[in-house]
C-alpha cells in the first residue's frame, strides 16, 4: 500500500462523512442509573423525566398589589381588605364581594379572586386588615395572574432521553420535582500512545526524543466531551505491544484510542496487532487534512480509533471523529457547532482533500466575525494550533477564495 494517498487513486480516499458513519456505526451507550440531580451536569438522561408538579403549582400574583374580582374593582367603589398572601404563606379564606387580599409577588391568588390590582392602582387608608382600599384604576380577568401550569404540566415529559443535562435543564427538573434522573454510565475510553520517540513529560530528554503530549491533550479532550479517559500508557514501535498494553486495562473500556503508529511504515504496529487480535480491521486513508491515516477496528471486541501521531492531526480528527463517537457513547448527540466568517486574506483552490486551516477568529469593528488562517499549516505545529481558536473547513475541490467572501468556521473549545 502506498504511503502517500493523496499519490494513490481517488477511490483511495474515504469522505469524512463516510469514514464518520462507519465509526458511529454500532457504538451506544451501555448502562444506566440513577445519580443525584445535583451530580448530574453534562451527564445523558436514559429515560424521559416527567413533571411531578405543574409550574406554576397554583395561580400565582406577578405583582405586588390586591388580589380582586375583576368585576368589583370600579374607581370610587371602596374594597376591604380582608387578609394577605404573601410567597410561602396563603391566604386560606375566599374573596366575597367587595373584598380584597393583599397580594404579593410569587403569593398564591385567594379563591375568588381573579385579578391583581397594582399597589400604585390603589389608595388603602391602611396597611393592615379592615382598612380600606380604593381601586384607582379598573382591571380585566387574569390580569397579573401566572396560571396554575403555565410554564409546565403535571404528567407531561419535560426532558426526552437522549437529552445532555445542562445546568437549565438540571434547574427545569429539580422544579418539576425531581431529586435523581436515570442518566447513562459516562464512556470509559482508553488513550494508547505508540512511538519509540516518546518521553514522559518531566522527564530528561534523550537524543531523539520528543515529549509525548498527544495523550494529556486526548484526556482532557474526553473528559471535556463527558467521558472518563483511561491512560493505557506508551506502546513501543513493536509487534505485540499495542495488544499488550490494551490487554493489560485495568478496567473495562468502551473505546480505544491510539495515536499514531497509524500509517503502515515498518515501525508502525497497530495494524498488525489488530489483525493477531483476530479482529476486522479498517485502514483508511481520509479525504482531509489534517489527519490523512486513520485506523477503525477493535481488539476483543472493544472498538478502536487510531488516530494519526501528529499532535495537530491527532486533536483535529478528535474533534471530528472521537467527539461525535463520545457522544453516541454517552447516550446523546452531537452536531459540530459551525458559523460563518469573513476571510481576512485570499485562499488557492482546495484539492481533493478536506481542510481544517488552523485560524484565528475575532470581530471587525461593527462585531461581524472574521477570520484568518494562519500562514503555517504544518500539522505538527502545536504552537500554531495552540494560537488558534478555530478551523476554517473547506469542503473538496473548493474554489479560490477572495478576502471579503464568507467561509465556514469551527470554533475550537477554549477549554482545550
Ligand atoms: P507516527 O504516525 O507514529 O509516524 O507519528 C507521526 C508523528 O507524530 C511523528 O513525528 C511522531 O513523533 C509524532 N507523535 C506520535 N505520537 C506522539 C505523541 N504522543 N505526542 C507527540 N507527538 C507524537
Ligand atoms: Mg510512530
């Protein structure tokens, strides 16, 4: 096979949505319990939750005022004021004709009332039972009134399964009466570098030598996505390794990620060991750069994801391959978030390939985006990458592009 693909023929090169597909293809989420609501962001729901109470419980005042029937609240008809209702401590009696309760924000609205005249719509003689209050001001039926369920329904679903629990959604839940949810296991995803090359960071470098970051940038990757990364270590350029060291988990895993070794060079192992594994294995060669090798396959049934060595090629095909996997793993989807810019400089015709341009995006003086790829496109330059806070995408066979024209952006986490 040759090293090159982009030498090798067109039908050589698999789409990133075809190569995407294949690696969603068949991964779910595997089990679930009940956690705490408090413990519960970034965490899938497994099952619908349903509202145990309505939102508002009751018919409740909007205002600060006098709860009245709409029909007795006349300028110059003098109501008396019977009681209060204020928030956590309801009126218990009903409003007669010619009565009124004074009503406060977030109070429960008395049994015969159906509307909230505004305090400064009003004259009262007191602020206690007995006094008078004098309406200034007419109002009709409902008005100030939030409803009994008109934010929410008792028995109706209020977050599908399938749904990432935001802290919005945690407050929504807790509302409807909820402690715990039934959330999905997050995905425990083993992270494998390979490459005689590798120091461990802290360590005195060798003649050679290179530090190995791909693995603390891939854990961190997985656990901003909501798994849980298992460090598998530093396979040597060696048949067996990569078998050895995967067999050698301390726990079960759900996905295997390797970096490099992933092109089909004398040193490069993981396609070996996974065919001794026994296992179907894909070698692909992806329209898109950067991240031209990557490896699809699984050893003992685990599913595993080689991602090319290049520190920027291994982060960029994390975003576009092991983010939306993490997804479906931890039970819920994931469309990468695009928006538009304006390209600040003119960009050459693309090839067959996909491109992710390291980039820098900001505002111009009205607040429109714009954007400017980097000169350098070396994938492995980590500090360019580092410099960067999105990807301009550029589809195959893309046309020039003139300064001013608008193109699509990812943005990149500012967490990573
Ligand atoms: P490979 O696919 O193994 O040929 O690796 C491609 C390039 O990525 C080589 O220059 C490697 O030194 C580099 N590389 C591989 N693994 C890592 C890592 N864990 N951290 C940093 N660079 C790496
Ligand atoms: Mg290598």
């Amino acid at each position: 096979m040759p090293r090159d693909p982009v030498a090798h023929s067109a039908s050589s090169l698999l789409s990133v949505e075809t190569a995407l597909a294949r690696i969603l293809d068949g991964l779910a989420p595997r089990t679930a319990r009940h956690v705490a609501l408090a413990q519960a962001n970034g965490r899938t729901l497994a099952s619908d939750l349903v509202a145990q109470v309505s939102l508002p419980a009751h018919d409740l005042s909007a205002m600060d005022g006098y709860a009245v029937r709409a029909a007795d609240c006349v300028p110059g008809t003098p109501l008396t004021r019977i009681g209060e209702s204020a928030a956590g401590h309801p009126f218990e009696g009903d409003i007669g004709q010619g009565q009124t309760v004074r009503i406060f924000t977030g109070a429960v609205v008395p049994a015969g009332a159906d509307a909230i005249l505004l305090q400064e719509d009003a004259d009262a003689t007191a602020e206690i039972d007995g006094a008078t209050v004098m309406p200034r001001e007419t109002v009709a039926s409902g008005t100030y009134i939030r409803p009994a369920g008109l934010d929410v329904t008792e028995g109706k679903v209020i977050l599908k399964a399938g749904t990432w629990l935001s802290a919005r959604a945690i407050a929504l839940a807790v509302s409807a009466g909820h402690v715990s949810a039934e959330v999905w296991d997050q995905p425990r995803i083993g992270i494998l570098s390979t490459g005689d090359e590798l120091a461990s960071p802290g360590t005195p470098l060798k003649p050679g030598q290179i530090y190995s970051s791909n693995a603390v940038y891939l854990a961190s990757f997985v656990a901003q996505c909501g798994g849980i990364a298992v460090d598998l270590g530093t396979a040597a350029d060696q048949p067996g390794a990569v078998l050895a060291h995967v067999r050698a988990a301390s726990q079960p895993l759900q996905l295997i990620v390797t970096t490099g070794g992933a092109s089909v060079g004398t040193h490069d192992h993981i396609a070996g060991d996974l065919s001794d594994s026994g296992a179907a294995m894909d070698f692909w060669k992806i329209a898109m750069r950067p991240g031209k090798p990557l490896i699809h396959g699984q050893i003992d049934g685990i599913p595993l994801l080689g991602l090319p060595g290049n520190p920027v090629s291994s982060a960029v095909c994390a975003l576009i391959f092991l983010r939306p996997a993490l997804a479906r793993l931890a039970g819920y989807d994931y469309e990468p978030s695009m928006t538009n810019a304006v390209l600040t400089t003119d960009l050459p015709e693309n090839d067959r390939r996909q491109d992710y341009l390291r980039s820098v995006l900001g505002h111009d003086e009205y607040g429109n985006a714009i954007v400017t790829p980097t000169a350098r496109q070396d994938s492995s330059m980590i500090g360019v990458f580092a410099a960067a806070n999105a990807l301009v995408v550029r589809p195959p066979f893309d046309p020039s592009r003139a300064a001013g024209d608008v193109v699509q952006v990812i943005r990149l986490d500012p967490r990573l």
